[in-house]
C-alpha cells in the first residue's frame, strides 16, 4: 500500500467507527422507536396451577395472544411483587421465581427464560416522575408474571420487566403514576397487569377449588367492577374503599385489585374495551380479564 492509499484509508476509519458505534446503538433503541399503539390487558391470573393446566382460562389467554400484535417487550405489574418504593427489574436474564408453595413438583420445574430488557427498564424510571424508581438485579419474574405470559408468548422470546407495586401508596397514586407510562405503548410495549379483581383467599371453598361459580358478594361486587370498566369510571374503581360491604369482600387486601388500576390508566379516550374470562372459580375468585384497544 502506498503513502497516499494509507492515509485515505486512516481518514475513512473515523467515520467508519463511528458508523458501526451508531448503527449499534440504533439496534439497541430500535425497540423503543415510535410504533402503532399496542394494546393494553388485565389479566385474571387465578392460581399458579393454571400455568401446566389445560383449562378454559389457559385457552382465553392464547386467543386473546392472536388478536395483538408481537410487542417489542412487555412490561407487567403483578400483584406477587410488592415493596417499599417503587422498582423496576432491569437485568438481562430474569430468573422464573416460584414464589407459592403447596403445588405439585412438576409447576416448581417450570421455567420461562424470557431476556429481560435494561434499556426498557432505564426508560420506564426516566418516564416516571412521581417518584424516584429503583432499579432491581434481584427479583426476576414473579408467577404473577411468567404463569400467564407463558401462554401468550410461549416461545419465551419477547423481553420482560416487571414494575413493583408501591404497598405503602393509596389507589388514587398507583392510577397516576401508571398514567406516566402511557407513552411505552405507542414504543411497541404491552403493558399487562396480573392479578384478580375479585380475590378473597380467606373465603375460597378449597372443596370447589375447580368449579366455576361465584359467591352472592363476588358476582355483586364483580358485575359493578365490569360496569365501571365498560363505562370508563375510574373514579369510582380507585375509590374502591367507599363502593360498599360486596367490594370489601372481594378486595380484602389491594395488590390483586391495583394491577386492574394501572392497566386501566394508560387507557386513550377512543381505546375499545372488552372482557375475556368472564368467570368466578372457587365462590371468592374471578378470572375475568379485559383488554383494551
């Protein structure tokens, strides 16, 4: 190679560097780039059992899977993960967490190894200015999480995170601050909230664990909660508290119930809503699910 050959080609590296450098960086935002609007769920998620089972509900999870679109990630907020603050996971590989006990041995061997996705976790903690958000490298994904999602994307290839649910906070918090996160959607993110708006462990006929039917007090408080969610009254499902004795049953403790709230905040005036899982189990659960947009 001559003189005048060897410096072009020192002058081409630069740019060459940094070409590389940028096309990297644009593989690693890519997933965060605008896209069309993803849709948003609640989902009933019931007992863990129902991640190896074959039942009713497993089935409404996959056709309800065929009606969206294949997000570039998904961020869940779970009932199973509670904390002082709020957190968000942000590791690249989050362990499948059998956080139950009591369940055969064939539920605690399953895994669901979907990647995790630090750049959507560093995203959602610059979104949220209501608080200041941690970033966790200990938790993973909590069966509140990988029981249900293992049915929608069963493949274990769309990156997951979890978003911790504040204990200390009032309902009327958690509905603001999920608002501050409406923005992923439109990023190719589907926001799902687990839980169950109907949860009474402390009344569940364990005899009738497989039936489906519902108490007096849980088909009440159930029938109202839908009302509300068709008709977009938030108000008066985050003043749950002051919605009578059906609703204090059903929502004896609220990290079953705000999961509904934060999936219901991000939802667009002109988003269509409906229900899926429409059903109460063991007299004190329901499995009733909706999804928005």
């Amino acid at each position: 190679m001559d003189r005048k050959t060897f410096l072009k080609s020192l002058a081409i590296l630069p740019l060459t560097t940094s070409a590389m450098k940028l096309n990297e960086l644009n593989k690693i935002t890519e997933p965060l780039g605008k896209t069309k609007k993803m849709p948003v769920l609640f989902l009933g998620h019931g007992s863990p059992m129902n991640a190896i089972e074959e039942n009713e509900f497993v089935a409404g999870f996959r056709n309800v899977a065929k009606e969206i679109p294949k997000p570039n990630a998904i961020l869940c907020i779970s009932a199973h993960w509670e904390t002082k603050g709020t957190f968000v996971t942000a590791m690249e590989k989050p362990k499948t967490i059998h956080d139950f006990g009591g369940f055969p041995k064939e539920l605690f061997e399953v895994q669901y190894p979907a990647p995790g996705s630090p750049d959507l976790a560093r995203e959602t903690k610059t979104l949220i200015k209501k608080t200041t958000v941690g970033l966790d490298d200990k938790w993973g994904l909590d069966h509140g999480a990988w029981s249900v999602i293992k049915h929608l994307f069963p493949k274990a290839d769309v990156p997951v995170i979890q978003l911790s649910l504040d204990y200390s906070q009032t309902p009327q918090y958690h509905y603001e601050l999920a608002q501050q996160i409406k923005s992923l959607r439109e990023k190719g993110v589907l926001i799902i909230g687990s839980g169950n708006m109907v949860h009474n462990l402390g009344m569940v006929a364990w005899k009738q664990l497989n039936e489906t039917f519902g108490f007096d007090w849980a088909i009440e408080a159930n029938e109202k909660m839908k009302q509300f969610i068709l008709s977009s009254n938030h108000k008066q499902l985050i003043n749950f508290r002051s919605q009578g004795k059906a609703f204090d049953l059903a929502i004896p403790t609220p990290e079953h119930y705000l999961p509904l709230l934060y999936s219901l905040a991000v939802k667009e005036e002109s988003d269509p809503i409906s229900l899926f899982n429409d059903k109460a189990v063991a007299g004190s659960l329901t499995m009733t699910s909706v999804k928005i947009g």
